[in-house]
C-alpha cells in the first residue's frame, strides 16, 4: 500500500495503518530514548508514551518535516520530560555476601545506567546517519559513551544526540527543541566540550576487536575460563594497566589494574563461583552470572558487560539481576543445565 494511502487512513483513526507507517522507526526511536534516558526500563516506557501521542496527535501531523522527524521531536521531549521528573534508581547498598570489598576508586553517581540488548538493535542502528553525524552508531550505544551522555544537562545531551549522532541539521534540531539555531550551537559547544572531558581517551589504545572476529571470541573465551575456575592469575593477565569496573547501581568505581585485582580476589576469596551464559550488550560481549549453589541450582546475580581494547578486557560493567530478563535470560538455571 503507498504511503499517501496509510497516511490517510491513519488521519482518519485506523490504527492498523498509523502501526504499519510508525513500525519502521520504532526500534531506532527505542534507542534514541535509550540514549538520552540510560535506562532500558526508562526508554520502554518513554517509546509506549510517544507513540501514544503520536497517535493521538497524528491528526495534526502535516508533513512538514518528515514522518521520521516528527517522531524523533516527539520522543525527544518526552525524554527531556522524563529526565525533568523522574526520580532516578537510588544508589544500593553493597549487599554481597561474605565479600569484603576493597575501598573503591571512587563512587559513580550515573547509579540508573541500565544494558541495552543486542538483539534489539538489528535494524536501529545499520541505517547510515545525516550528513551531520560525529559518531559511528557502533560507538554511539557503547556503554561508556552512554554513560558520558548521562552526565550532561538534558537540552545538551538532546542537542549533541540529535545533530551528532543522528545528523540532523542545527535548523531541524533548533525546532525539535523549540529553540534557536544559535541556542542549539550554544548547547552543542557545551556538549561536546562536555565529552571530551568525561569520556575515557582513548588515544594510544588499539581499537576493540570487531563483534564475533576470531580475536573477540579468543579474548572472551580466555575470560571466562579465568572467571568460572575462579582462577585470578589468568584473569589479571587479560586486564589492560587501567581498566576500569563499574558495578549500577552500587556505585562503587575500581580503576587500575591491581585494585581490580584485589577486587576480584575479594569475589573468588569468599568461595563464589559462577556459570556464565554468553549474550551481548551494546555492541559488547556480555555475560549473564550464576552463582553455583551446594544445591546445584545456579541463580542469576547479575549481568557483566566487557570493553575490549585490542586482545586485553579495558573495562567491566556488571550490573545487578534485575536486568536478566531484557535479555531472555533466566533467574536461575537447574543442575547441569548449560
């Protein structure tokens, strides 16, 4: 059916045709709300929110700027609205057992930053993007660069996503935000000035592996290895000088390679020992944990997300196992299942 005729219908309130017209945008608007918000959960919500009120309000859609466009303006204010009231996952407390952890680097305050699952970014994130774009779309989901997102101001970080990531012209973006051109390229500076400063350098470092190459899969495999024997002399020698671990929404930070070290070793000390079932999360190996009971049930603790620079793990991310089912994963697995 051509497009003239869906939009008419659409206008008129048939639902079937306002779906099939918005349904090759909704992944890539699921994560465009993922980026600005940081949260899988956030961003689900925020997709459901703006396409209600596109379908509310498609009445009045005109066609001046493109379908995409329109619904790219709507999304983005309900994300800038979400980011204004909502009130963010408080941090938690350290509650592993038996763990005595070593005083950390520092504290993270980005506590609500959640995984986005691969599987979901088949067809969001392969279109190329405008002329205007900064960022591969592969570095534009990496957790750290979502991360560095979240600690803008929330007009800055919609500027910088919207002309930078998605290309969109400064004109386009000015009327997203109900702005001017000049208050766009104001934001933008800030933004990008904002960047630079927060995210990880990454001069001098070799580039990660591409996704599955026989590099990634050789590194990953050495990983769990190391982790599942709980065998920390093997796991020490995949870690670059500086890698960092993150743990939302504990906010504990380890940077540098024997503070992780030590870190790690609190884990394995303790007796705990875990089965890991492979998956992926923003464009990165991932793994979700269980953790072996006397029993032979294995329950679900958590989520690790691996950065790669190179043949050597440069960060890792483990989130808590409220996130398992984004990814199919199950709570708890029998004995000997694998």
């Amino acid at each position: 059916m051509v497009a003239g005729d869906l939009m008419s219908r659409a206008r008129a309130g048939d639902g079937e045709a306002f779906r099939e017209l918005i349904e090759p945008y909704r992944r890539e608007l699921q994560v465009h709300c993922y980026r600005m918000l940081g949260s899988f959960q956030d961003a689900e919500d925020v997709l459901q929110d703006t396409l209600l009120a596109a379908w509310q309000g498609f009445g009045g859609f005109e066609g001046r700027a493109s379908l995409r466009t329109w619904l790219y303006r709507i999304a983005t204010n309900r994300c800038l609205n979400a980011r204004r009231s909502a009130s963010r996952r408080s941090a938690k407390e350290w509650d592993v057992p038996n763990v005595e952890p070593p005083e950390p680097s520092r504290l993270g305050e980005i506590v609500w930053l959640e995984p986005f699952p691969d599987a979901l970014l088949e067809g969001a994130v392969d279109a190329p993007p405008g002329p205007d774009a900064r960022y591969e779309q592969a570095e534009a989901i990496s957790l750290a660069f979502v991360t560095a997102l979240q600690t803008l101001p929330p007009r800055q970080l919609a500027a910088l996503v919207l002309r930078d990531v998605l290309g969109f012209h400064t004109a386009e973006v000015a009327d997203m935000l109900d702005s001017s051109v000049e208050s766009v390229k104001s934001a933008l500076k800030r933004a990008r000035a904002g960047m630079r400063h927060r995210r990880p350098t990454t001069e001098g470092r070799e580039p990660a592996p591409a996704a599955n190459s026989a590099t990634e899969e050789a590194i990953v495999a050495k990983f769990v290895r190391a982790w599942e024997s709980a065998n920390l002399d093997a796991l020490v020698t995949l870690l670059t000088e500086d890698v960092f671990v993150s743990m939302p929404p504990m906010p504990f930070e380890y940077q540098g390679r024997d503070v992780v070290a030590r870190f790690c070793a609190s884990i394995f000390r303790a007796g705990r020992r875990f089965d890991l079932i492979p998956t992926r999360a923003n464009g990165q190996p991932a793994f979700g944990a269980y953790l072996r009971a006397p029993t032979g049930v294995r329950h679900g603790t958590g989520l690790y997300v691996l950065t790669l620079t190179g043949d050597r793990i440069s960060a890792m991310v483990r989130f808590d196992n409220s996130v398992l089912p984004f990814f199919g994963l199950p709570r708890s697995l029998p004995p000997g299942s694998g």
